[in-house]
C-alpha cells in the first residue's frame, strides 16, 4: 500500500536525524536508515502495529532510538501524521489531518 507522510512528520525526522548527527558522527544517517526500514514494515503490514489508544492510529517504536512513528491505514493508503521523540509531549501532533495533493 502505498505511504504519505504528512510534512510536518517529514521535518520531524529531518530535525530528528539532524539533531542525532550533531551529538555523535553517523546517528543521523542511522535514524534516517532505522525510519525508512519501518516504512517498509509499515507498508508491508500495517496491522501488526499496535493500536495507539482509542485513536484511529498505530505506533512503530524504533528499536534503536527514541522515536516513534504514529500513522493511520486510511483506505487509498497508509498515511504518516508523526515522528515523535519518546520525551516529547504526548499527542501534540493527534489532530493533524492528512494533506492533499
């Protein structure tokens, strides 16, 4: 199926990788790499993520970082609405709609 990221959550992940990279050589390439590998997990099967709460979301953890990806399998495709730091304030980003084209 096919994934949208909203371009907030694109910038998240950039600031993210950015950050990372500014406090050890490489990490930003690395959480580049660690969110892309869960594109392709969520694109291959969005169900076996779970439910984020009674919201129509569902969460990836990335193993090797403190990031979440948040997204919703909408009916033409998977759409992205966040990249969030574990420590950041919860649900900040939960009325995002997805944009159009």
């Amino acid at each position: 199926m096919k994934l949208r990221i909203h371009s907030d959550a694109a910038e998240e992940g950039r600031d993210a990788a950015r950050y990372l990279e500014t406090r050890r050589k490489g990490y930003g390439r690395k959480l580049r790499q660690a969110i892309q590998d869960a594109f392709k997990c969520i694109r291959r099967s969005p169900k076996a993520f779970p439910k984020y709460g009674d919201s129509r979301f569902r969460k990836c953890v990335l193993q090797k970082f403190r990031y979440t990806i948040f997204f919703a399998e909408l009916e033409e495709f998977i759409w992205v609405a966040a990249v969030v730091h574990q420590k950041q304030e919860p649900d900040y980003w939960i009325d995002r709609a997805p944009e159009t084209d």
